[in-house]
C-alpha cells in the first residue's frame, strides 16, 4: 500500500463538524517541519456529509488523496447547528433520535471506509459540551458497536483511544467534562455564547491544542514513515526511583509515576513492539528488583522484556549489541534514558536512533511520554493489530533459542567452510521447519489474513525481490479469488521451538508475455519473506512451492521480479545462489529454471546466520551510510516531545497563539516558500499530470497567503463580462431608436 500519491507527495485532507476560526493557522504551526512532505486540503464548514460521500472534493481525487482525518463532536452528528437543539432533552423520543443519528453516522464511515478501501480515515472525537456529555457517551458506544461489527476494516483509525483530549491537555480537564478530573470551570476550552451563535465551541487555546492534535495525526501520514519496532529502556531513575547498587532492590521507590510508565510501554508491546534493558548495573541487582518487586512493578522481565544488555559497558555499544541480537537495524531502535549525557551520546554516534530523554521531574512524565509522536503507528500498517503483534516477543526469544544451539554446532567444527555448510545443514535438519501454504483454496476466513499481509509487504525490507506494495483493495481482490484461487500464497512456518507466524508472501501470475518476449512467462511479483525467518530453509521451501507450481502449469522458467532497494541484498544473494540463475535487464527479473526450483535445498545459501549483523549484513558500508543519514533525516521530521510537552500547558498554548497574531503565520510563509516552489518546480521536471500540478499549485498559493486561481470563477467572469458588453451595445441600439423616433428621424416601411 503506498503511502504517497503520484506526485510523491501525501495529501491528507481535514474536516470539522464544527466552525474552527484559527486552525488552519495552527496547523501550519505544527507542521511546519515536514510541511514540503504533505500537502493539506480543507473541508469547508458544513461539508462533513459530502467529505464521507466524495472523499471531500474533485481536487483531492486529482492528486490521489490517500488520507483523511475528520474532528466532530458526537452532539454535532444528532444536531447540525447548536440551535436545532432543544434546551432540555429528557424524552425517550430524543434517545431514539440520538441512537438512531449514531447509527446513521457509523454505516456512512463504514461505507467510506470500504468504498475507498486504499485509503486511510483518521476519526477524531472531540469532547462534547458540557451537559450533553453523557448522552454523547451512550452515542460513542451505538458507534464502537457499529465499527465492532463491520470486521476487518483496517484503514479505519480511531484516534487516540487513548490518551484523551483532557489526559493530553489537563488544563482544560473539568469535572463537568470528564466526571472525574476535578478543575475550575471547562472555560479554557468552551466558548458556550460562540457556539449557540455560531457554532464555534473552542476558545483560540483549544482550537490550537486542537490543531497540534491534527498535525499529530497528519504526522502519521508522511510518506516513507517507517515503524519503530525496539524500545530500549533504562533502568535507574527511569523505571524507578534511585540507583539499585545503592539501595538495592528493596530500597528502590517506585512511585504512580513510574507505574505509568511501565503501563505505557507495557500497552506498546502488546500492540507488537519489542522492549529491552539497556543499563550500567550489575545484572543480579536489576533481575532482583523484577523478581523481588514483582507486585510493585507492571513489567516482568520474562513476559514482556525479548532482551537486555546490564553490564558496564557503553550504552552506544550495547544497543550496537542489541541490533545485532535482535537481526533488526538500528533505525527501529528507540532509545528511552533520563540521563541527558548517555542521550546526547548516543545522538551524535547513532543518529538513526531515535531517542526520549525522561524528564527530571517525576510529575511531567505522563506528559512526555503522551506528547511522543516516536511511538505513533504510521497508518500504513493499519489499525487492526495481528495475531504476530500480540506473540512477537515470545516468537523473537524462540528465534534466539535456535541462534545459541546453531552456534553451538558451528563451534565445535574445525571453522573450515565446508564444515560450516555441514553444520548449518544439519542445523536445519533438526529444526524440523514446516512451512504451511495458505490461500483461498486451501484455508477458511482468508479474509481476516488482510492485516498480516498489508504488515508483510509494508515491514519487510531485508528479504523482499520486488519491493512491491499492494493497496487493500487489491489485497481484497486477491484474497477473494478474482484473480483465481491459487494465485498466491501466506507461508506460515513452525518447528520444534515454536510457532513463527505468518511470516512469507507469495503472490505469482502466469501472463502471455510482454513486448520484449512473446513467449508465455510464469512472473511471481511477491517474493517476501520476514527476517525472523531468514536461513531457517523457509526461502528455500517458498521458491520449491513455486516451482512446483510453475511446473504444474508447463512453464519451464520462473521470471522473480526484481527491485534494487538498499536494504534487499539478503535476498538478492540468495537468487543468486540458484544454479543456472540469471538477471534479465530488460524484463527486471531473475530468471530460474522450473526444474532447478523444485529442486531447491538450504545447501544453496551462501551466508550463514554467525555473520549477519544489526539487520545489515550484506549492506556495504556505502549503503548502511545512505540508510543512516535517511533515518538522521526521517528522525529530525519527528517534534521534539519536551517542546510538545511544554506546549500542552495553557502557558505554552497561550505562547503560541500570540505567536500566530504577531504574524507567525507569514514568517512560515517565508519559510516554506523556498520549499514549495522547490517541490513545484521538481513535479513540473518530472513530467506530472498538468492538471495535477494546477492543484498543487493552488495549495502553494494558500500556504503562501495567496488567492488560489479558480478556474470556473474565471470563466463566470469572463461569461459576465461579455454579457455586459452585449447589454450595453442593445441598450445604445435602443437609445438610438427612440431618440430617431422622437425627432421624425425614423424610417418609413
């Protein structure tokens, strides 16, 4: 699924059930470190019902509109306008209307969504007003139960379930708004006369919290956006209180603040992410504290911690350490320490790490950890968590078990090669690996595969031939059999230390040739396969099943299509290693005898497992440096999560908005405009759509405060002016007529 339209550009559109005076502005505030990456469209007020019909308007279908992000209040779904509503509402007639609008509103995203199924909707509940809140409530839970219904509707984002608008701003956290945070008055935030009036609810602070929130979602949107897979956690003063080599593991205080942040990242790796240690302690103290804390804590180190490296060594090294554990590259890593040293450290010598330095003071932690957009799912991947995501954990420490037993069998080799190549076979050998081929022919309730093979195509880099990224509803197509049953196919895999998931995708499609060979040709244009699985025999398995269709069907070649990525050698190299194997230029493709296929076995693979390293081993250095400074780039898109912390306070709303009167807005202009012009003048080079640049155009021209040329107000005008012309030469005639006719002058028939 691709994350940018034809341009190279995601466009991502907004639109508000309510009038937002500002937020425009604000918006721009936000995003103006990745402001050249997307490009926003804005719905006007009152549009939300065609924004859910037509996808907001024609210039978002010119240039591919793949992401949307709707803010609306649920009292605004029942009532258009504040006016329509009734003062009281205590009739069951009025819970039936509100039930009935739930519903209403709930089908018509769920059309959306299955309607534009290669795009991605962002829904944003803003809190109601007060005294309609619990009525809003009961509505929320008519929707969830619409949603919940509607299965496997994975471009539809429900954003943030959690944290809440009032956990993310607690300054405009009243009791009368959430029933539970008590406060003054929910006057920060709701202009009560502004809404009855014109339906304007926010005060100008929340429509600027609010215009962070969008830019927060937008974020998710960039293109090229690539997941954080590993957390690395410090231990002292991160996840408790004091050092343990001084207290020792009952004197360490673990304080609410704390709990949260375990319960944090503790949700983080339910969701799929990897969390590991990474301290200068002595191990036996650390493990203490988890195992003699055990009630006080909210991690267990043998439930949710794949790794750790407590020892006194550089933190730069041991994360180095870690990748290399883990087969993952370092610009998966997210490096969380409280210490400013060890985070500046390992800013400047691993700048693809992306690193949350925890604040001093134990009360901001919520904040911080809430206001870092590090840890956002890029919407990409879809909002439906896999069954994988749940078990990572326990699939990557089985994958470690089965890394310590095939280094024990290459140690006690002579380190010769041949006997390497013998211990890896019979590695294999005992692993008794067994690959499962799933497609609609074979396997039920293929459907709800979707998720895991949207996640596949879109995580996995390192062995991946054709680098090609399917939309949903080609996925959707596929996996119903439109392009015949066996089509495809998801390799789920398992041997004697466990179950590794849905981890390989084949995707083949038999075609009458091209313009450069009319002969029949088999072309598989998926060949993936996930890292945790790499030199397990599993590629080995997956090319053998293609074969042996290829050959079922009388095809003597397979021709694997191929894309040259800078993370895609370990593939590249294991199509190499197929005798006979060769590289056709001008059809982009590896070309592999049917017969030597079938007959595939592990011996062919030329690199053993003991010599890969952080994800990257068969990158040159020219190519970890290229990936390196690629993430440096991605990584300084991303706000700083102390300046969006310091923000969320009413002072650091308050500063903003001054900024925004005193002409912020125009010195972003001036900023940006070297870049938008830059981007114009680059699509114009590249030979883009015309008529899609005019769109592109016009968006310059409102970023930059400019009057967007309107093509059918041009031509209204120009009608009206000849119009005139034409009135104007009747009117002289008919003056002239009457004029002869009062003096004798006209002409007699």
């Amino acid at each position: 699924m691709s994350g940018t339209n034809r341009l190279g550009v995601a466009t991502v559109t907004v639109a508000t059930s309510f009038a937002c005076d500002g937020l425009v502005e604000a918006v721009r505030h936000y995003t103006k470190r990745f402001s050249s990456r997307v490009i926003l469209l804005w719905s006007p007020y009152g549009a939300m019902d065609d924004f859910l019909r037509s996808n907001l308007r024609s210039s978002a279908r010119k240039t591919g509109v793949w992401a949307s992000v709707l803010v609306f209040r649920m009292e605004d779904i029942v009532y258009s306008h504040p006016e329509l509503a009734p003062e009281r509402e205590d009739s069951e007639q009025s819970d039936r209307l509100w039930k009935r609008r739930a519903e209403s509103f709930a089908k018509a995203v769920i059309a959306h969504c299955i309607n534009h199924s290669g795009k991605q909707l962002i829904l944003y509940q803003f809190p109601s007003s007060p005294g309609k809140v619990e009525r809003s409530k009961q509505a929320t839970t008519t929707v969830l139960g619409e949603f919940a219904k509607a299965t496997g509707l994975s471009n539809l984002h429900l954003a943030p379930s959690t944290p809440s608008f009032f956990e993310l701003y607690p300054a405009f956290a009243s009791k009368d708004c959430t029933g539970t945070i008590p406060s003054s008055a929910p006057a920060a935030w709701y202009d009560k006369a502004a809404d009855k009036a014109a339906h304007a609810p926010l005060t100008s602070i929340a429509v600027t919290a609010l215009g962070q929130l969008i830019s927060r979602q937008t974020f998710r949107c960039l293109p090229n956006l690539k997941p954080r897979k590993v957390i690395v956690l410090d231990c002292d003063n991160t996840l408790w209180r004091s050092a343990v080599g001084e207290v020792g593991p009952m004197g360490v205080q673990i304080s609410g603040q704390h709990r949260f942040l375990q319960q944090y990242f503790a949700r983080l790796h339910d969701q799929g992410m990897l969390l590991c240690l990474c301290s200068k302690n002595n191990e036996s103290d650390v493990i203490e504290v988890f195992r003699q804390r055990k009630n006080d804590m909210v991690l267990d180190i043998d439930k949710h911690i794949v790794a750790h490296r407590i020892n006194w060594k550089e933190k730069v090294d041991n994360l180095q350490c870690l990748a290399k554990h883990l087969n993952l590259a370092l610009n998966s890593f997210v490096f969380v320490d409280d210490n400013p040293g060890e985070c500046a450290l390992v800013r400047s010598r691993l700048p693809e790490v992306s690193v949350v330095q925890i604040p001093y003071r134990e009360e901001q932690i919520a904040s911080y950890l809430r206001h870092s957009w590090v840890f956002d799912r890029p919407v990409t991947l879809g909002s439906i968590l896999t069954e994988e995501d749940g078990k990572r954990t326990e699939m990557y420490r089985a994958a470690t078990e089965r890394e310590k037993e095939f280094n024990g069998l290459v140690e006690n080799e002579n380190g010769n090669d041949g006997a390497e190549r013998t211990g890896w076979r019979d590695f294999i050998g005992s692993l008794a690996v067994k690959a499962n081929f799933q497609n609609t022919s074979t396997t039920k309730n293929m459907n709800t595969k979707i998720p895991r093979i949207i996640q596949l195509m879109e995580r996995t880099n390192q062995f991946n031939a054709s680098a090609l990224k399917k939309s949903r509803s080609d996925i959707v197509k596929l996996v119903g059999g439109e392009a015949g049953p066996d089509c495809f196919a998801l390799v789920s895999v398992t041997d004697r230390f466990g179950h590794y998931g849905d981890v390989g995708l084949l995707v083949w499609q038999p075609s009458l040739g091209t313009p450069d060979c009319s002969s029949p040709m088999f072309w598989v244009q998926i060949f993936l396969l996930s890292c945790r699985a790499l030199q397990r025999g599993v590629e080995h398995l997956m090319l053998r099943h293609v074969g042996n269709v290829a050959k079922h069907l009388g095809y003597d070649d397979i021709h694997v299509q191929w894309k040259t990525t800078d993370r895609n050698s370990p593939a590249k190299l294991f199509l190499q290693s197929i005798p006979h194997s060769v590289y056709c230029e001008k059809l982009e493709a590896f070309v592999i005898s049917a017969k030597e296929a079938c007959r595939c076995e592990p011996g062919h693979a030329p690199k053993l497992p003991s010599q890969r390293a952080a994800g990257e081993a068969t990158a040159t250095t020219d190519e970890r440096a290229k990936s390196t400074a690629q993430s440096a780039r991605t990584g300084a898109l991303v706000p700083n999560n102390a300046d969006c912390a310091t923000s969320a306070t009413l002072e650091g709303l308050r500063k903003v908005v001054c900024q925004l009167s005193a002409g912020d807005t125009a010195t972003l202009g001036a900023n940006s405009r070297t870049d938008y012009n830059g981007l114009f003048k680059s699509l114009k080079r590249s030979g883009s759509d015309p008529r899609a640049r005019g769109v592109i155009r016009d968006e310059i021209k409102v970023m930059l405060g400019e009057t967007p040329f309107d093509s059918k107000k041009h031509a209204r005008l120009k009608e009206d002016e000849e119009s005139r012309k034409k009135r104007r030469k009747q009117e002289k005639i008919e003056r002239g007529r009457l004029w002869r006719l009062k003096n004798g002058l006209h002409k007699k028939k």
